[in-house]
C-alpha cells in the first residue's frame, strides 16, 4: 500500500498539466500513488494523462464524464489506496520537498492533518509578493486552534481552508465527500474535516505554489457574487451552533444575511437560482430559531420573525436600531 495517494482532477489544463505532474512525480519522497482523474476534458488532457501512465507506474488515469472538480476529487477519493491523501489542482505545482517534509511532520506529531505553506505564482512560475505568507510558523494545533488562527486572519486565510495545501489522514474522508456542484467546496468540507483531528501540524516552509491565471474558477468574479458562499457561512453557523459558540455563529449568520441583502448581485436569472435564494433567506431564519433556542435569547426569537417576514422587514428593524 503507497503511504501518500496524490489526486490530481484535470479538465482543460493541457499549458499547465505536464508541468504540475512533474513537480509530483518529482517529489523527493517516491512512496506515491498518483491519481490522474480526466473530468471529461474536451482538450489534449485525456492523452497526456495517459502519456504519463505509461512513463511512471505510479500513476493511474481515471477517465470520467465531466462532473466538475468536486465529482473528480470524490472519484480520487473512492480510489484511493494510500494512507494519506493529498489534493493537487493541475495547474498548480508542488516544491520538491512538500511531501517529504508533510510525512515527516506527520509521523513526528503523529498528526492527522498537515498544512503547508504556499506561494502565489503567476502563469510564468515566478512568485508574487502579495499575499504574503511568511508571516507563519511551525505549530502544532487543535481544531478550535486552527479556528482562532482562520478568524484571525483575512488575506492570507486561505492557508487553513483550502483543499490542496493538506497531508489528510484518509480516514478522515470514510464518511465525507466534496459537495458537487458547489463553488468553495473545500469550506462546505472544512469544519467536518477539522472536527475529527486531534493534532493538526502547521508547517512554515511552503509546499504549494498557487497559479494565478486568468481562466481558473477562482478568478471568476467575487465570491459575494455567488449563493455558494452565504450557503456555506449558514452551514458554519450550524456547526458553530452545535459547539456551543454562539458568538462566532451569529458573526458568520449576520455576514451570511449581509451577503444576501445585496441580492442585486447575484445572478437570479432562473427559477431554480431564486428558489436557491428564497431557500437560503429562510434557513437564516431558521439559524436564528436556532441559536434562540441554545442561548434562550428573546432578541435572536425576534430577528427570527422578522427575517421570516423577509429581508427588508429586517433590514428595516437593523436601520431603526441604530
């Protein structure tokens, strides 16, 4: 069995497939299994994978119809036979030692998640300045210490919830899968993720390289403008709900309720896009029900009602209130 199973989902990246598939098969740590997972490309990638199969008996090609990047990370998933888990979107690129020095921070810590440090590049590899990560440190944390750490923090964030810059315990994902469909796939996943690990080693010395190129999905417009980040924020609300912090989870409802106020922003152009819009209102509703109920606070019961009455309703009692 490999310890470290690498999946790589890959669809119309065939500038930018070879050289992410050399930095793996690259790594100064060769107990690898690499997982090619071709989400129905339309291009050339279908044959490179293929290409590179034939090269390394490493490698394996999934080939599937398009499902997006969520669908292609699952079907790694349910492949994979290594240990440990370890996500590569195909345009980025890993630095030589990035699995090496995961596993080693693994078995020192006995660890069941590692992060590692990462560097903007642009399309020519050459790192960018901002955002600036050399403010991290080696640290072993817990769960909530990640969350301290994530709150904390606005630009550089990304470091604790994204999907590829992580050495999972396998185990992790026995009973989890990527939302399909879903825009910020990885921060639906994270709390469910982060609620099973004991230790979590954080790594200073980066690991990934992040491309930055015009064509990738998160570089298509901001994320307010989607229904995918208050619908995650709602489910962190839950989350935090549950954990008894009812702080942060009404922080997280209020940004989830202030996101959905700027309706004009989002594309609600078909009857299952305002039925998804219409769903989320109501489930800030329901959030606040239930952190009433945890907290016992009449104030939250009333911002229930009226957020059931509809958005203007409440913004109308938020502009009368101060």
């Amino acid at each position: 069995m490999p310890t470290v199973t690498v999946i790589i989902p890959v669809y119309k990246v065939e500038r930018y497939l070879d050289a992410c598939v050399e930095s793996v098969v690259r790594q100064s740590y060769a107990d690898l299994e690499i997982l090619l997972v071709d989400d129905g490309s339309p291009d050339r990638c279908p044959a490179l994978c293929d290409a590179w199969a034939e090269k390394d008996p490493r490698i394996k090609v999934i080939h599937r119809e398009n499902g997006g990047l969520s669908a292609a990370r699952n079907s790694g998933i349910d492949a994979a036979m290594g240990e440990f888990l370890l996500f590569v979107d195909s345009d980025d690129l890993l630095e030589p030692d990035a699995v090496r020095r995961a596993v080693d921070a693994q078995r020192q810590q006995d660890a069941d998640l590692v992060i590692f440090n990462l560097t903007y590049v642009d399309e020519e590899n050459r790192p960018l300045p901002q955002p600036d990560f050399s403010g991290f440190t080696d640290e072993i944390l817990d769960e909530d210490g990640v969350w301290q750490r994530c709150f904390a923090l606005a630009e550089t964030r990304i470091y604790y919830v994204v999907a590829w810059n992580k050495l999972y315990r396998r185990s992790l994902f026995q009973h989890l899968r990527y939302a399909p469909g879903k825009r910020y796939e990885d921060q639906f996943l994270l709390p469910h993720l982060l609620a099973q690990c004991k230790t979590i080693a954080c790594l200073a010395a980066p690991g990934y390289r992040y491309v930055q190129r015009s064509g990738s999905i998160m570089a298509q417009g901001s994320s307010r403008t989607y229904l995918d980040r208050p619908e995650y924020l709602l489910d962190w609300c839950a989350y935090f709900t549950k954990k008894g912090d009812a702080l942060r989870a009404e922080g997280l409802l209020n940004d989830a309720i202030q996101n959905l106020a700027e309706k004009q922003c989002f594309d609600l152009s078909t009857p299952a896009q305002r039925a998804r819009y219409r769903a989320a209102c109501r489930a800030c509703a329901d959030s606040y029900t239930a952190l009433a109920a945890a907290t016992g606070q009449r104030s939250m019961r009333l911002r229930a009602a009226l957020l059931r009455i509809g958005l203007p309703a409440y913004q109308a009692f938020l502009k009368h209130k101060t």
